[in-house]
C-alpha cells in the first residue's frame, strides 16, 4: 500500500507545481506575500525534484518486491 502512496505523491508533487491549480489554490488567495514564493520557477523545480524522489522511492521498493516474489 505504501508503494502506491509513494508513486501517487510523486505523480502529484512532479504534475501539480506547473498545472493552473497551483497558481489559485488557498494560500496564495489569502496570503499575497506568499504568491511571488509560490509562482518562482525554483520552488516549483524543488517541489518537482521532491515528487521525482518520491517516484524513485516508490518505483524502488516496487522492483524490490517483484524480484523478491521471482526467487
């Protein structure tokens, strides 16, 4: 179960930082000073490296067990 939460996380944390969603979303509506942190391409690029690390963590343990199950 943790295998797809990982990859889930991943897919989301790598699609949603460059979607319209992320430009209208909750903080950036009550918060303003949060809108120019939230829209610089850096922090969605860091938030994209974190998702990458998620699907690599995933896709990891992932293999792991098919292997495991192989033997």
């Amino acid at each position: 179960m943790y295998i797809a939460y990982f990859i889930e996380v991943g897919l989301l944390l790598v699609l949603v930082p460059w979607s319209a969603f992320w430009e209208r979303n909750y903080f950036v509506e009550t918060l303003p000073q949060v809108a120019d942190l939230i829209r610089n391409n850096f922090v969605r690029g860091a938030i994209s490296g974190l998702g990458v690390v998620n699907l690599y963590a995933g896709f990891t343990d992932l293999a792991a067990i098919m292997a495991a199950r192989h033997k």
